[in-house]
C-alpha cells in the first residue's frame, strides 16, 4: 500500500513536469494519466487512514489530512506563480512537480523513520 501511495504521487509528478514540454495533443494524454496517478495515490491514502485508525476516529483524521493539505496549498500557489511571472509557465509546472515529489519523499522518509 506505501508503494502505491508514493509511485502514485512520483508518477504525477512526472506527468505535471512533462505536460507543457509536448503539444496539445500530448496534454490530453498525460493529464488523464497525471490524474489516474493521482487518484491511485488517494485511494492509497484512503486505504491507509482507515487501515491505521478507530472506525470513530476516522472522519477526524480525514479532516486533519484535508485541512492540512489546503494550509499548505495557499502559501505553495503563492510560491509558484512567482516562479512563473519570472521565469514563465514551463518553470512553474517543474516547480508544481518538484514540490511534489519532494513533500512525497519526505513525508514518506519521515512516516517510515517514526514507524521504525
């Protein structure tokens, strides 16, 4: 299940930093499959989340993980559209694709260590 969540979120990235390389052709492409990586690395965590935790302690940690996703997205959005207004669009899909395979590699570097 670990694995799934992480290539899940690593293919994604891929396919975000790909997307504007290639013409429009290839967007129709690579954003379904962006998004079939994604949502396989969400059923993952949904998985994990309800593998992990009490049937009434379930929803909480739902809304700890959405809460916390949308805390994090504000000051990122923010980050990469400065990146794009200086450097241009292609550099904000490989900063949006950067973000995140790296907040997948640490969150999975950090969940492993502390389950060890």
């Amino acid at each position: 299940l670990p694995a799934m969540i992480i290539m899940g979120y690593l293919l994604c990235a891929v396919c975000i930093l790909i997307q504007p390389r290639f013409e429009l052709v290839h967007f129709f492409i690579l954003f379904p499959l962006g998004s079939f990586f994604y949502g396989f690395a969400r059923i993952g965590c949904r998985q994990l989340i309800y593998s992990i935790s009490a049937v009434n302690q379930t929803g909480k940690l739902f809304g700890i993980a959405n809460a916390t996703g949308l805390a994090i997205s504000v000051p990122v959005t923010l980050l990469i559209s400065q990146i794009v207004e200086q450097n241009g669009v292609i550099m904000g899909y490989a900063g949006t694709a950067i973000f995140v395979a790296m907040s997948t590699i640490i969150f999975s570097a950090w969940l492993f260590a502390r389950k060890s």
